[in-house]
C-alpha cells in the first residue's frame, strides 16, 4: 500500500499513481473536491542528503553526482560541506554529509530504485543500520508531495531533530522562497516559520563549529574549516609589468627565496601568477604564461617548506588552470570569474579544486573605464554580479563547498567603492543569501594590498610605501567578516591578521556568555 499525499494542487500537477509509485494499490488524498489522477512528466524538483564516512569521502560524493546525472537527475543547486561525528552509532569514523537541490522526471519510487543503485556502485552493502557506509543517498522532498509506502517515507519523519541534515538542507534555499516547491517544504515542517525556526531551534549557526558539526572545504586531499582563523596568501608575480612589483620574481631561484621567505613568515597559501591584471595591462598568450609559470611552480611545489600548505594559480585561462593543477596547483584564483574563458567553468568543475571567483566588469583593459564604474549601490551590484558568475559555475557542476568568493577591491572600482567593499562585508553576504545562503557562507577573499586607492587615500604614490593602508584595510575587511587575505607583505599582515581573530575570538566568546 503507498500514500502519496497531493497538497491542494491543479489536476495538472497530479501524479500517475502506477507510474510513479509502482504500487498495486494506492490513496491519493486530496484538499481539492472531484480532483482526479491524471498523467504527466514534468520535471519535479527534490532534495537529496549525501553521507559518507567509508573511503574517500569527497571522491565518493564527486562519484555519485556523476551517476546521479547519467540517471536523469539533474542538480541545480548545492550545499555547503560538512564534517559531523557520528549519530546513534558512535563508534565510526566522521561523516561528511551535505545535500543537493535537483530536478527529475523520475516518480519517488523510481528516484530511489535509481539512487539505491547508486549507492550499490560505489560499494554500499546491507550493514548495520546508521553504520559506516561509503554513500548514503536520501529523498528530503520530492516536488510538493508527501509519500508514504512500505519503502519510502517523503519527507522522512527523522529529518527534523538532526542538525546534519537541516544545516545542508538551509544552504538550499535563499531567504525567500524561490517558488511554491520550496514553501511547501517549510509547511512540512510544521513550524510557523517554517525550515528557519525549525533550524534556530536546533540551535542554528551556534551549532556550527560545535557539537561535532563543520563546515569544509576540501582541499589538497584535507578538509580546511575557514572559520577557525583567517588564511593569509602570499603574492608571487612572476611578471614583468605588476603594478607592485613586476620583475622581481622573473627568475626560478628568485621566485623561490620569496616563498621561502613569505612562508617564514607565516603565509598558509601562496599564489603565484604568471600574468598581469592591472589596468591597462596587455594579455600574454597561454603558451607564453606556462612558461613562465610552471618553471617557478615546480620548483616551489619540490620545496620542503611548502609541506602543509596551499598552492594558488591566479589565472583566467583554462588551458593554464589544467595544466597548473596537473603539476600540483592545490586551488585556482581567476579574477575574471569565467568571464575570460568560456570553458573555466568545466575545466574546473572536472579538476575538483577550490576556485576563486572574483567579481570583475570587464577585462584589465576595460575594468576602469567610465561605464565599468558606475554603479548605484556597489555591495548590492557587486553581490548580484557575482552570484550570477557563481550560479553559472554551480550549474556547470562546480559545487558550492569548493566555491571561495571575491568581490573584487580595485577591480572596475573607484575609491569609494573600495572602501563600501571593505566595509560591507556582511552586506554583501546578506544580498547573496537571499538566492543562495551556501554561496553567502563560501568563504570571502580580499585583495587591497598596496591597491591605487590606498596610494590615494594616504598620499603615497609609490605601490612598495602602501604596506601601512595595506595593514589597515586588512584589519578593516578580516574585522567585517574576511576569511582569505591576499597581501604582498606577509609578516606584518600575518601580525594584523592575528589581531583580528583574537579580536572576534574574544567578541563571540563574550556573547555566548551573555547568553
């Protein structure tokens, strides 16, 4: 016997009960009189949970989103990544777990049949229940409907008490609902209002960082939890025309003092590039930037410093990205957010590597002209611009827990926009919440160091005499919520960096004792 329960909708919009729910007999229960049961395919959106604590964890959730879409099920949208100890058996390694928002013309029954293959695939038997297991795939929500049969229970009664699951599941959804599917989930839940009380009532942020719940992004086969304390990044410009120190690092034995030294003095990631990006800068061809580039990154990736930390390749051609990754690039920064290379968005998505996408209007060329730099309010252009950048990379299959977001500071900006950037932190993390909260909760890079508009501010034409603004808009961008600093000056802004997080470190500790 199977129930699936139709919430108030059009004729049009009901199930064929044989189709999808492959039952002998069924009750459809409707709230609309003479309804009736009517055939149709369309896509319906759903939710899925993944788990994994067997293997590679992340190759295994990278795995069943390739099988997911060769089934007909289609993801729009990720979740962030998290790292959870173990529910109901405790003696089991970590999970991590998140969740996927998708579309499929597969009725409830056939979605499970398709994902219980899945998980047989990759290596899933029958075990203890809520025991280890290399995948785990669970129907959230499938379209408006409610299903109950003796195999399948949509949404699962269990769902509501388990932080590991809602705190995925919130990523989903923007702060208004996008659609009618999505405020019928939150009428599921029973609470007036809906998945976000029910969600501050398990204890909402609070929860994350604490009682065994991360959130992560993998990262050279590590998991790096952003919110424990700020990442500084190092600049290596191996070019002989950036504004700050273009030529300095042309050779592979100068190159490779400066990261030993920049490592010395307390950078977690160093990023190197091959190719300028300031205005008016003339674009170097691929060829020419892989040659400068992958002398310098092997020789740095053979250093035994560079044990335990991050390499970055600030590039916009994908040919480079491939090929840097190939040889070692842990992570790509591309400041023009796929806007230079049609094809980075794939590239990047087959690589799995975090990627940096920077907010940029135009091209180095063209950033700074009269046109690229108006705007009415800039966290709130900057914040659509962007998202918009990040969504077209979500759906070429870049997921939202490898995601890392810049706004841009100096990029198509004037002074003022730098400073409301600098500022604006939160504002602009609360303008992309409202269509995505995982890709508000990506973590922020910034980039002032030594930037024209510091040189403007204080008088200092000189980009090498900016190192003081420099220290200031850094504490300024980690103070409003900053998790990356990009800087050419690692030990004095490693200084300021450290200041700041004990600065908040103190402030959230002093709340939740008021509390």
């Amino acid at each position: 016997m199977g129930i699936l329960k139709c919430l108030g909708l059009p004729r049009h919009q009901v199930f064929t009960a044989r189709k999808y729910l492959n039952v002998s007999s069924f009750s459809c229960l409707h709230t609309a009189q003479n309804s009736s049961v009517e055939a149709h395919s369309q896509d319906e959106d759903v939710v899925i949970a993944l788990g994994s604590n067997v293997g590679n964890r992340v190759h295994n959730f990278k795995e069943a989103l390739k099988m997911m879409k060769k089934s007909g099920i289609q993801v729009t949208r990720h979740a962030c990544l998290y790292e959870t100890a173990p529910a109901y058996i405790t003696d089991q390694p970590c999970f991590i777990n998140s969740a996927v928002r998708a579309v499929t013309k597969l009725g409830p029954h056939e979605l499970l049949a398709a994902l219980k293959r899945i998980e047989k695939d990759l290596g899933r038997t029958d075990g203890i229940r809520y025991g280890p297991r290399p995948i785990d795939l669970d129907i959230l929500f499938y379209g408006k409907y409610k299903v109950r049969s003796d195999i399948l229970n949509i949404p699962h009664e269990r769902i509501w008490e388990r932080p590991f699951v809602i705190a995925p599941l919130m990523d989903l959804l923007g702060s208004a609902s996008d659609n009618d599917t999505v405020a019928s989930w939150h009428a599921f839940s029973s609470h007036s209002g809906g998945l976000y009380e029910l969600w501050e009532k398990l204890g909402g942020e609070s929860l994350i960082g604490q009682e065994g719940i991360c959130r992560v992004m993998p990262v050279a086969n590590g998991l790096l939890d952003w919110s424990l304390r700020t990442s500084v990044m190092g600049i290596l410009n191996l070019t002989p025309d950036s504004f700050s120190d273009g030529g300095n690092f042309q050779s592979v034995e100068s190159a490779v003092s400066q990261v030993r030294s920049m490592i010395s003095e307390g950078a977690d990631i160093i990023d190197i590039g091959a190719q300028s990006t300031r205005p008016k800068a003339s674009r170097i061809s691929v060829e020419e930037e892989l040659s400068r580039l992958i002398p310098v990154l092997e020789a740095v990736k053979s250093m035994p410093e560079v044990e335990g930390k991050l390499i970055s390749v600030d590039t916009f051609y994908s040919d480079v990205a491939s090929e840097a990754v190939s040889r070692g690039a842990h992570l790509i920064n591309d400041v023009s957010a796929g806007q230079l290379d049609p094809n980075m968005f794939k590239v990047i998505a087959d690589l799995d590597v975090p990627y940096v996408a920077m907010h940029m209007r135009g091209d180095p060329c063209t950033m700074q002209s009269s046109e690229n730099l108006k705007y009415d309010d800039v966290c709130k252009e900057v914040s659509s611009e962007l998202y918009s950048r990040v969504r077209q990379a979500e759906l070429s299959g870049i997921p939202a827990w490898r995601i890392i977001i810049d706004p841009g500071i100096g990029f198509s900006k004037k002074t003022e926009d730098n400073l409301d950037i600098l500022t604006g932190l939160p504002a602009i993390r609360a303008e992309i919440a409202k269509s995505s909260f995982a890709i508000s909760r990506a973590p922020i890079l910034i980039g002032p160091s030594r930037k024209r508009f510091l040189g403007d501010i204080c008088s200092r034409p000189s980009a090498v005499e900016r190192d003081p603004a420099t220290i200031a808009s850094i504490t300024a961008g980690v103070l409003a919520g900053a998790n990356i600093v990009r800087v050419h000056n690692v030990k004095d802004n490693c200084d300021a960096v450290k200041l700041c997080d004990a600065i908040l470190k103190h402030k959230h500790s002093a709340m939740k004792s008021r509390q």
